[in-house]
C-alpha cells in the first residue's frame, strides 16, 4: 500500500465523526481551457487507487470530463490539518458500462440521496418547490446515474501542524512504484 494511502486512510479513520471530513473539491476544466471547481462526496477508493464519486450524466462537470478526462482533487481534514491534492485522471462509468459497479453505489445512497436523481435536470431553473417533491420507488438507478473513477497519478500532501510544517511528493517511478519526496511547504 502505498504512503500516501496508509496516511489517508489515517486520516478518514481520525476524522469519521466529522461529516464535513468525506466532502472533497474536484476541479475539472471545459472545453475553452477555464477551470471548474465543486464540492462532492468521497464514496470510496477502490484497490486500484481510484476515489469513487457519483454524479449525473445530465450535469457539467460529467461532459467536462468525458471531453478531458484530467482533474484535480483537494482534500482539507481540519482536524488533523492536512491536505491532500490528488492529480487524477478520471473515467466515468453508465450502467451500460458496468452495470455492477453503479448498481453498488446506487444500492448505497439513503432515499433521500435517490431522490436528488429525480429532480430534474441539474442547471436548469426551478420555477417553484414542486420539482423537488419526487414520490415513488427507487430501486433503480436513474439512466442518467453514474460513477466517477477518479486514477490517482500524483499525490502533493501538507501536513500544517507545527512549524515547520511538513510537505511530501508521491508520484509512481517508471517501475509503477510510489515513491515520495519531502518538499519544502
């Protein structure tokens, strides 16, 4: 297991009373070159050293990064003050193509999580409460439900207690091992 991912897992286990300690920001960028920041729910981090997030193929950030698949992730632990900045690169994930993996995730949301799925389309305006007030069964994972694979490429981690305050580089050697590098902060 790599460093950086014994120390995150550290981390989440420091922090799991703190709901705030399992939203991260993740940067994507469109078409022009300008960059999108937002917040969204960490879901996981599979074997392969991907974090897991949802989304809704309906939404900006899916056609950002099925056109550029690059992006980055911050995470801050206030309790612990660290950060980590992940460089990903990401792939998203439809039903069609792994109908077991977004059936799990889907199977993992309470119902009130569901019900955002069925809301409408995400951007457009919302002319009163009525299109929030979603009824019914949800079993099913919506067509437009997806998983986001977010490969994790380099890792620039902060440690901002005490002074000096310690910072580290972890990127995989032409072996595909991580390796780390202390930096200065």
């Amino acid at each position: 297991m790599p460093q950086w991912r014994q120390g995150l897992t550290k981390s989440l286990h420091q922090t799991r009373s703190m709901p705030e300690s399992r939203y991260v920001q993740l940067a994507s960028v469109d078409e022009s070159g300008f960059p999108h920041c937002r917040t969204v729910v960490f879901r996981g981090l599979t074997d392969n050293n991907e974090l897991v997030v949802i989304s809704d193929t309906r939404s900006e950030k899916y056609q950002q990064l099925l056109k550029r698949p690059q992006a980055q992730v911050c995470w801050y632990f206030s309790k612990t003050r660290e950060q980590y900045r992940f460089t990903c690169n990401a792939t998203v994930l439809t039903a069609q193509q792994d109908e077991a993996l977004v059936r799990e995730q889907w199977n993992k949301l309470s119902d009130a999580g569901k019900k955002q799925f069925f809301w409408g389309e995400p951007g457009t305006p919302r002319h009163d409460s009525a299109a929030l007030q979603v009824e019914g069964d949800f079993k099913h994972a919506p067509e437009h439900f997806c998983v986001i694979l977010l490969a994790i490429e380099t890792v620039d981690y902060l440690y901002l207690r005490g002074n000096p305050q310690n910072r580290e580089w972890h990127e995989k050697n032409s072996e595909g091992n991580w390796v780390c590098q202390a930096l200065i902060p």
